[in-house]
C-alpha cells in the first residue's frame, strides 16, 4: 500500500511541472504576439498620417437638405444602372446625423417652440351604430350552399261532416309553393397606414368591430328598404341586395282608410321572382300630409294588431316600429288629455315597452311616417310591422364570414377584408301584417 502511494505522489508532482512549464510558455506566445500587433497598428498609422487626404467640402445648409442630396444621389446611381430590383437607400450616415435631423424637423413642428415629437391619442373614438333590428326578431339558419330554396304547403285536404268516410268531400287544392334565392354578398376592402396603427393605441381592433357594425347595418338597410328586383345603383343594393320587406306587394291598390288587404302566396318556381308574396296591409284611417303632425289614433292601432289572424298571436308576435312611430304612439291621449299608454311601459325598458302586451323592437331602417318631402311616385310608407317573425321571416348566413388581414398588398399599409353572405325572405306571409300610413300619389 505504502509503495502505491509513493508511486502516486511521484505522478503528481510530475503533472504539476508539466502543466507549470505548458503555462510559461503560453505567456511568452501571447506576449510576442502583443508586440507584433502593436508594430503592425504602428505602421499603419504612419501610413495614414502620410497621405493628404482631402477634406469633404459641405454645400447644404441644413441636415434635411444633405440628406435629399444623398438619396437623390443614391437614386440617380441605381437608375443609370439599369438596375431592375428594389434597392435599399441609406437616408443617414450615422446615429449623430439622424438625430440632428430629427431634432430638425420637430423644430418645425412644435408651434415655433422648438419642441416636436408624437402625439398621444385617446384609445375611444368609434361612435355606436345601430345595429341591424332585424337579427332580434326574424328566424336565422345557416348554409354552405350558393342558393336556398325554401318550400311551403299550401292549399287544403278537403274535410267535409259525415258518418261515411269522407274522400275529399270538398274541393282539394292541396299544393306545393317554393322559391329560391341566391346568397348575396356584402363585401369592403381598405387600407390603414402602418404608422397609424402604431401611434394610434387600440385602432386596429376598433377599426374591425365598427367594421361589423357597419356590415350589420348594411343588411339592416336592405332587410327593410330594397328592392331585389331593381338595378344594382340602388342604395341598398338592387339586384345585389337582400329582399326587403318593403318590395313585397299585397297592398290596396287604392289607399282606403281603416281596412286591410288579404295576405297571399308568390309565384312558385325557382326564377329571380319567385316568392314575392302578398303580405296584408293595414292602411291608416287617416293618412298623414307632409311635414305634419301623425294622424295615428288608438283605433288605428287596435284595429291593426287584430289583424293578424288570431293563430299567429304567438308568444313570439312582436311589433317593429320605426321610432318615430312609436313616438307618436307613445303621445296619444284620450279626450281629457291623458296618456293612453302610460301602463305599456314595462320598468326595465321603459323607453321601449309593450303595446297591447306584445313586445316592441324599434327599428329606424323602417319608413319615417312624417316625411318631410316625399319622393317622387311614392305611394306607401311602412312606419310598422306586427307578427310572429319567427315563422314569418327568415335570415339565411353563410356558416362562415370572411376576415382578413394583408400585411404587404400595399407597402406601408396594412390592407383588410371583409366579406359576408346572406340572404333574407318572407316565408310565411299569413305570420306578418303591415301598417301603411301615408299615401302619395304625387311628389308635392
């Protein structure tokens, strides 16, 4: 054991010179190759300070101008190259440089103080739109397909009394009706500069929702006041739009206070037409002039919502009211001056409520009873609807909206786009009533 360990000592201490002797040497390399560096970078500056190198001579009077000059240079070069790919320009030729030319041009733009640099914007800035009404009341359903085709029985079997079996004792005028509609599309493409979107805190999510919220209000528009059958110039979009509730016919050719018109089915087939309605109109006792104050009287709105055929007062029967017919409802009185309906305010929505116990959507894409000009060959204004919209109307969406975001369509800005469709159609015209209270024959 004694000799083991004599053995290992004398291993040791031979590692420690080795290792003592590799470390001496080193430094003496990294000393010789010191003093070489330090007479090569001798040399060189020796040959530096021999040469009369010329000073730069500077023309421009301000760091913005020298910095033109160098681009316009930079500019020129590639052009008479005949280059042909893009080319990187260098605007400054240091830190130093730009930041004299930034404290330049703020100095231009600090109201003559001398003080510049970014604004801080307030991140709340989008004003409410309103909504589109209609997506609160109707029926919606969902497709992947182009086109929808909707189908509905009408007619009757034929029952008729008697112990006997009875084979169609009446008339059978059972049938089918369908009409189709194609998906139509509401689309936007805009760009926004890159540097707004940076500076502006929040803009680019507020940008996309008010997006939405304008997208809903397109189709609000036109779920009301289009005409599908139109030229596409139309405001709400023509042929290109929806089928607005106002384009169905089934009003009294002649306006005749007091009555309502009888509600039938369209034409059955699958052409551009087909399924346009009748839905029965209720026209105002007394129409209202133009500019003037609303002729509706609390008969006119008992004698409307009776109207409706008595199995369509569903727990889902609502009215759409444009508000300035609400408005005018809202103020009837009774002889001695007092409110009609001051019990038709429920107190969690007291500025909307019920009529007659039914629920009240207002909805100010709906016609304006007090028109105070009206268009020429303007025969009807619909301030009112009243019905089971759930199985009256429906909304047809394609299963998925398009959003999307380009980062390099355009340089410096950042370019999105939205795309939706839908369309829109009466299915049942017997679940709707509508209440007309103007009629024109001329523009005054």
């Amino acid at each position: 054991m004694k000799e083991v360990i004599e053995k290992l000592d004398a291993i040791e201490a031979t590692n420690v010179a080795k290792i003592d002797e590799v470390k001496a040497q080193v430094a003496e390399t990294v000393e010789a190759a010191k003093a070489e560096f330090a007479e090569k970078v001798a040399a060189l500056e020796a040959k530096v300070s021999e040469m009369g190198a010329t000073p730069v001579i500077k023309t421009y009077k301000s760091i913005s101008q020298e910095v033109n000059r160098s681009v316009k240079e930079q500019l020129r070069d590639f052009y008479k190259g005949g280059a042909k790919v893009e080319k990187e320009l260098k605007m400054f030729e240091d830190a130093g440089q730009y930041d004299a030319y930034m404290k330049e041009a703020s100095a231009l733009t600090g109201s003559g103080a001398g003080v510049g640099g970014r604004t801080a914007y307030d991140p709340v800035f989008v004003s409410l739109r309103l909504i589109n009404p209609m997506r609160g009341v109707s029926r919606q359903v969902a497709t992947e397909g182009a086109t929808y085709q909707f189908r509905a029985k009408t007619g009757n079997a034929g029952a008729a009394w008697g112990y006997a079996i009875q084979n169609n004792g009446a008339s059978t005028t059972e049938d089918t009706n369908i009409w189709q509609l194609t998906l139509q599309d509401l689309n936007v493409q805009f760009p926004i500069r890159t540097a707004a979107l940076d500076d502006i805190d929040g803009l680019e999510g507020n940008v996309v929702s008010d997006m939405l919220a304008e997208f809903s209000q397109q189709e609000g528009l036109s779920m009301i006041q289009n005409n599908d059958q139109g030229a596409t110039s139309l405001p709400y979009g023509g042929s290109n739009g929806l089928r607005g509730l106002n384009q169905y016919g089934g009003a009294n050719a002649t306006y005749t206070g007091g009555t309502i018109s009888t509600a039938a089915f369209g034409s059955s087939g699958t052409g551009s037409s087909s399924g346009l309605h009748d839905i029965a109109t209720y026209d105002q006792i007394t129409p209202n002039a133009v500019g003037t104050t609303n002729e509706a009287t609390y008969k006119d709105v008992v004698n409307f919502i009776y109207s409706l055929p008595q199995q369509y007062w569903t727990p889902t029967a609502k009215f759409i009211i444009n508000p300035q017919m609400l408005s005018a409802i809202r103020g009837l009185t009774d002889d001695q001056g007092r409110p009609i309906y001051v019990d038709g305010l429920a107190r969690e929505d007291g500025i909307i409520g019920k009529l007659l116990g039914f629920d009240v959507v207002a909805n100010a894409y709906l016609d304006n009873p007090l028109l105070l000009s009206a268009p020429a060959a303007t025969t009807s204004v619909y301030p009112m609807y009243f019905g089971d919209f759930q199985r009256g109307h429906t909304i047809v969406d394609r299963l998925n909206m398009i959003m999307r975001r380009y980062d390099q369509t355009l340089p410096g800005f950042i370019t999105f786009f939205g795309e939706k469709r839908l369309a829109t159609s009466v299915v049942d015209p017997f679940a709707i009533i509508r209440y007309r209270s103007t009629a024109y024959t001329v523009a005054p």
